[in-house]
C-alpha cells in the first residue's frame, strides 16, 4: 500500500544536482609545505601531531559524508537524525543561512516552445503518476488534472484530458527547485504545484492517482469557496483549546473510526480514543487548508497496516458522512497528506514537498511545517467527511520509509508549537522556520536550500505573499463559557481496531499482537450475544476482531446495521453450517457465549488440528443417567440423542457409543468449543441428522463431539485451565474471580459500555494493549 504509488527513493546520485561537502571553517586551504626545513620524518611527525591528527580527522569526516550519501536515503536519513549529535561533538559550525534578495526576483516568463503555455485554469488536481494512466480524476467537474511523471513513470504515459509533465519537460520549465528534486519520488509534484500557479490557479487538490472523487464533484466535499465574508459561511465545529498541553489530535474518532490512526499521528496519542467532552467553533472563510478522508483504504501507517488485518486481506474502512466538519485551533495540529488535501492560494507556499527526509514522511512533515505557518497568517486546517474512495491494492508498505515519523514527530510538533520568529515578511518567516527546523536535525540543510529556491519560484510565477496577522496563541484566550460549548457524539462504526503504545514497550506488546494475530488470524470467532446489541455488538468486534480472521455475531434478534444474525442460543448449533460455509478457506471455528471471556493469549499452545471443550471442566461438562431420571426434560433429549445416534452412520455410533454407551448423555453449557476444518463436515452432516428435532445446544454439542471423535483425542488441556463458577457467592464478582493466568473465566454479564470497560480492564492484565481502548 503506496501512498501516490510511491517508491523506494534511488541513491542520493539520482538528484540533479547534489553538491559536495563544504570545508570546515577556519580550516587552511593553503597547505604549506611540511618538508621544506628538514627531511627527517619523525622529527616531523613529532612537531606536527596535532596537524595530522586534525588532518585525518577532517578526511575521514569527508569520506563519511560521501559514505552516506551514496548509501541512499536510509543513511542520509540517519544523518538528519545524528545531526544535533553532531553539532556538539564539532564544535559551534552552523549552516549557512540562505540570502535572498526578496525585492529583485525577476518574474519567469512561460516559454512559447513549452508545451501548453498559453494554457490556464483556476483549479487543478495534482497527482504524481508511477504507473499506467487512470482515467477517474479526469472526470473530475471542473477541475484540470495535472499528472507529474518521475523515473518510475511508464513511457509513452498519456491520458486524454490531463496535462503530463515527463522529467524532461520538468526540466525545460525554469524553475530553481526542480534542480533539489530525486527522480524516483512523488515529491516531483513540487515542480507540478508550480506549473499549476504559474497557469492561473487559485485551488490546487493534492491528489493520488487512485482517488475517485464520489459524484466526481470536489464541490460537494470541499469549500472550494470560501466568499469574502461571514455571511457566505456557516460556522464550523472546532476542537477546544480549553487544554493548552493538548496539541495533536486523532481526526478519525470525530469521523467514526476511533480505533484507527493516521499516519504521522505520534504513536503515544493513539490511545486517545474518546469523543469530545465538548467543541467550539469558529466562522468559517479561512480554513485555507482543507483535508479530506478516504474511505475503503484510509491514510494510515505502517505500524496499523500490518497489525490489522492478513496480508492478503485489503482494507475497506468506512467514515462518517454526515459527522460535520471540523476545525484545528491555534496551538493544536493533526496529520496532513499530500494526496485528499485541498490548497487554497493563501496557503499555496506550503505545498513544498522536502527532500531530505524519508519518502512516506515528506507529505506529512510539510503538513505539520504548513499548519505553523499557516497561524501566521490567521488561517486553520478543517477536516472533511470522505471526500475520495481509495481501493487498498495490498502492495507492499515499507516500515523504514516512515522511520523519520515515528522517530521525530512527537518531537517536532512540540518544537512548532514553541517556535517564534521576528521576521517582517511571511517568506521571511517560513525560510525561517525551515532553518530552524534544519538546526533542530528534523531535515537537512538541502531542504532549507529548497525552501530559498520554492519561494523565489512562487515570486517568479506571480504568487502574492499573504499578509501577516498576530498569533492568537500569544494572546490570552477567551474563557470558554457554557454557551460556547457545541456536542458532538461521533458514531461508532464497524473496524479494524486498537491503538498502541509508542517506543519502549511497543516492541513487546505489538510483537504479542502480531504473534496472536499469526496464531488465529485465519480461525473465525462465532459469538453469540444475549446482552443489547446495539450497546455491545461492535464492543465485542473491537476486543476480538484485532485477533481472529473475523467476528461473527450472532443474538436471539437480528440488527442488519451492525451485522448482528438472527440466532437462538436453544438451537445455536443449527446455524454453525451456515458461518462454516461462508469461510472454505478458514482453518477453524469457535464458538463463545458473551458470558465468557477469553484469553486468547494463553491459548497459543492449543492444538487447531483437534476439538476443544469444556469437558474438564467440573460443572460445565456433567453426565446425565437417563435410567430412572425423573426429570422430563432430560428424558426428551436424551430419547432424541438415542434416536439421532440411532440413525447416524457406523463412523459415529461406534465413537459415541463407545464413549457413552447408551443410558446416559452429556449436558454442557457448550460457552466455548472449537471445530478445525478437518471436522467441519462432521459436524454439518451430524446437525442434518437432528434436521427438526428439538434438541438443545446444550445436548446437542456434547453428542455431536463425542460422535466425530474420541474424547481422548481432544486436545482437553486447551480450556482444562477455565476458571468455572455456575453461581458467585454473594462476596463474589467477575473483577474477584477473574485471572489473566486462565484460558476463560465465567460468569461474566455484559449489558453495556460501562461493564465493557470493566472488563477490559481486567484483561489488560494479559494485553496491555487493551487499556487503549478505554
């Protein structure tokens, strides 16, 4: 899963035009001769250690900095990280800060030899291409699509109705920043942004060239008119700046998708899963960036794409709709990506792409970069319902090409948040906060050269710099009262789920995750749920779908919003077949009743070649004597076991009967029990033979497993743990008999999200990742 498509970036010789190391300052150009007053090596060597030492050191300082770039973007990537480190070791070397002569920038006047250069429109889509052409963006309303070709680019790429730029084309269009731009990257779009000004426009969609645009109207999604005042616009819902120390947030919980993160969210935040206390809001009119959710594969990082689902398995996450828009304060920010976000020409200077920084951290670092800048000039960044359908195409996601996020994030917003400058001009201020942010070792010095180079581009194109305007969060803020407080509960829609800690233990605990995950990732969880469905349904998904290959739900009533199936718990067992059919592929199923809780970690020795159940569990598993019994009701089902073994082929009379005999039946609650596919058929061809008797599930399991196999090949150490209590005492509850040690513990009774997170709670003892949820 490429964002843009994008590709391992090619070595740092693929730029066009890197430059070589610059000499240490003060260091002696002139090398004198050593030799001239005495021939006597060791005399010499004596007078001038400190020179040698101080000349191999300088050497081997070079020799690593060619090391590193011919390594390619992993090791330029870690001399960015190093670099601070650096600085301290060598002394007080700074970078040279770039002198731009603002006023004297002449304007670049479009080629007539150029292609399309009569050509303009006021609203483009962007969208860098490495594969062949489609054709969705272009039926776009009203808007040019703008396809920027790299090394990757097919030949011969062509598409009716977009405008291609290829890599020599690029080169022809005069602009200084293409000279920082790799081949082999989606960043090339900055030359495309720039041809995109150049020809007249006042809205640029930084797209993918996968989306497709629902209705193909960005209008319908996006404020593509902001007016010229209060009247034109509602007010929009925004995030409250009551906690000054809040300063990321999660925008898909607002969304409906509280268990999924975007990527470049710092990972410690990924536990923040709570709706609003409450929002504010603000006048709409200078949300002059615009981002947009994508529904089906959404933007997330790699850490979320591998732990949640197969890897054969895409992705298909729904948002909200009609969940309002919503605004970032001053003083708060979200992730930002180069490929559903909308530029309004007040924000075009922060479409820059950097260079120097991994290729699946470049969108997001500048989107973080442009939020800072963007309080400069009084504008904020809104979020949008789904404005695009991304199809997940189960590609390849590199972990290292994101190693600049989960490194330096966290870092780096913290460090915009604290930045000030003096500068007079908003050019000014960006170069430099792009310095600063080169000192502080978030990108190197090659993108602060860019930052020069882009912004002497807009000027040449004809770009006006926004007008500054005071920071609000250098200002006392307004109390907030209880009349500026707006409600908003998101709705929580079906997932793939869990938050994670970040660094420290998230190696452990996401290690855990994925080797469950291994474990019965490809094993269907049938659950049947007798507490409210609509207060524990897509709970119950959340706690067990991050683990097993899917949750079925099953319930007494149907609920076709959120997938709950018609099923009495009496006959359960009858529509096992049907889940059975539905996953040919699955390599076994289990059942659970919502009175018990499992702890799938202490289950990774069970055997998924063999049935498992309750059958040494005192109180769940109990013969019943038939003979002499006066209970009716055992009476009826034990003659219609009699009858259904009575009539069943030799392969399951013979085990039964040798197991039973036939005065006697097992009664089990059947709370938990597992068939691998090597018995599904078994047990299908077993519940034919009930067809309309009315036997128990609680009858029926029991005879069906002692009928497929014999009970000395149960793999009965799997469950033989379960903590098993048919009534509490009356000093007991679930919190005191509860262990994290137990494969399963019942009785657990829960009727809503409060008990929910009771029990979670208690689990977390076994996965801590769990305590992210609540």
């Amino acid at each position: 899963m490429l964002v843009q498509d994008r590709v391992l970036p090619e070595h740092a010789g693929s730029t066009k035009s890197p430059r070589s190391p610059r000499a240490a300052p003060g260091s002696d150009r002139r090398h004198p001769r050593p030799f001239a007053k005495s021939l006597d090596f060791s005399n010499w060597a004596a007078d001038h250690s400190s020179k040698l030492l101080l000349l191999l050191f300088a050497v081997a300082s070079v020799a690593a900095v060619f090391l590193l770039r011919g390594a390619g973007p992993d090791a330029a990537a870690l001399l960015c990280l190093d670099r601070s480190a650096s600085r301290s070791a060598s002394g007080p070397a700074k970078l040279p800060y770039p002198d731009v002569a603002w006023s004297k920038i002449p304007p670049l006047a479009i080629a007539s030899a150029v292609p399309f250069a009569s050509f303009r429109a006021e609203r483009w889509i962007v969208v860098s291409v490495s594969s062949p052409p489609t054709a969705a963006l272009t039926r776009v309303k009203g808007w040019q699509l703008l396809a920027v070709g790299n090394s990757h680019t097919p030949s011969g790429w062509d598409l009716k109705g977009a405008i291609f730029l290829s890599l020599d084309l690029q080169a022809q269009l005069g602009y200084r920043s293409v000279d920082f731009l790799p081949y082999a990257s989606h960043v090339r779009k900055t030359a495309g942004y720039l041809f995109a000004i150049q020809h007249g426009a006042k809205l640029i969609f930084d797209a993918d060239d996968r989306a497709e645009v629902p209705g193909n109207d960005l209008g319908k999604h996006f404020d593509v008119d902001l007016g010229s005042g209060i009247a034109n616009h509602p007010v929009l819902l925004q995030y409250s700046h009551a906690d000054p120390n809040r300063t990321v947030v999660n925008p898909y919980v607002h969304f409906g998708q509280r268990s999924v993160w975007p990527r470049g969210l710092p990972l410690d935040k990924v536990g923040e899963v709570a709706h609003e206390a409450f929002y504010t809001e603000i006048f709409s009119g200078r949300q002059f960036i615009q981002q947009g959710l994508s529904d089906g594969l959404p933007d997330v990082d790699a850490v979320f794409y591998f732990t949640r689902k197969p890897p054969t398995a895409p992705f298909d996450l729904r948002f909200d709709p009609e969940a309002p828009k919503v605004a970032l304060p001053q003083g708060m920010m979200a992730p930002v990506n180069s490929f559903n976000t909308l530029f309004h020409a007040q924000a075009f200077w922060g479409l820059m792409m950097p260079v120097s920084v991994s290729s699946m951290a470049a969108d997001v670092i500048r989107g973080y970069w442009a939020q800072r800048i963007l309080w400069e000039i009084g504008g904020y960044v809104a979020f949008y319902p789904p404005t695009i359908y991304r199809k997940d195409h189960v590609q390849a996601y590199p972990f290292a090409e994101e190693k600049d996020l989960h490194v330096n994030v966290g870092r780096l917003i913290k460090f915009l948040n604290e930045w000030r400058s003096n500068k007079q001009s908003l050019f000014e201020k960006i170069l430099d906060l792009s310095y600063a942010m080169a000192e502080e070792g978030f990108w190197m010095e090659q993108d602060v050269r860019l930052t020069a180079a882009w912004l002497q581009d807009l000027l040449a194109a004809g770009y006006r710099q926004p007008r500054l305007m005071s920071l609000e969060i250098d200002r006392q803020r307004a109390t907030i009262g209880e009349g500026d407080m707006k409600e908003f509960v998101p709705k929580k829609l079906p997932s793939v789920h869990l938050g994670v800690d970040e660094i420290g233990t998230v190696n452990y605990e996401i290690g855990n995750l994925i080797k469950w995950r291994k474990n019965f990732g490809n094993v269907v969880l049938i659950m049947h749920v007798s507490g409210p469905v609509d207060r524990v349904a897509l709970e119950w998904r959340l706690l067990y779908g991050r683990i097993f290959k899917t949750v079925i739900i099953l319930a007494e009533h149907s609920n076709a919003e959120l997938a709950v199936e018609r099923c009495p718990l009496s006959h359960a067992y009858k529509y096992l077949p049907k889940v059975f059919a539905r996953y040919g592929g699955a390599d076994g199923f289990l059942f659970l009743q919502d009175h018990m809780i499992l702890n799938y970690w202490n289950l990774l020795q069970a055997d998924k070649e063999k049935l498992w159940i309750t059958d040494k569990i005192a109180h769940s598993w109990v013969t019943i004597p038939l003979e002499s019994n006066k209970e009716e009701w055992f009476v009826k089902q034990g003659a219609m076991v009699k009858q259904v073994v009575g009539s069943s082929p030799v392969h399951f009379q013979s085990k039964y009967k040798e197991s039973m005999g036939e005065d006697k039946i097992v009664f089990c609650g059947s709370e938990l029990f597992y068939v691998p596919r090597q018995f599904v058929e078994d047990f299908g061809d077993l519940v034919g033979l009930v067809g309309s008797l009315d036997l128990h599930h609680k009858i029926a399991v029991p005879m069906f497993f002692l009928a497929m196999d014999s009970p000395q090949n149960f793999d009965s150490e799997a469950l033989a743990g379960t903590v098993f209590k048919t009534n509490l005492a009356a000093n007991e509850t679930f919190s005191s008999i509860y262990t994290a040690q137990s494969p399963a513990v019942f009785p657990v009774k829960v009727m809503n999200e409060i008990d929910f997170i009771k029990v979670i709670r208690l689990m977390s003892k076994g996965d801590p990742l769990l305590m992210e949820l609540v």
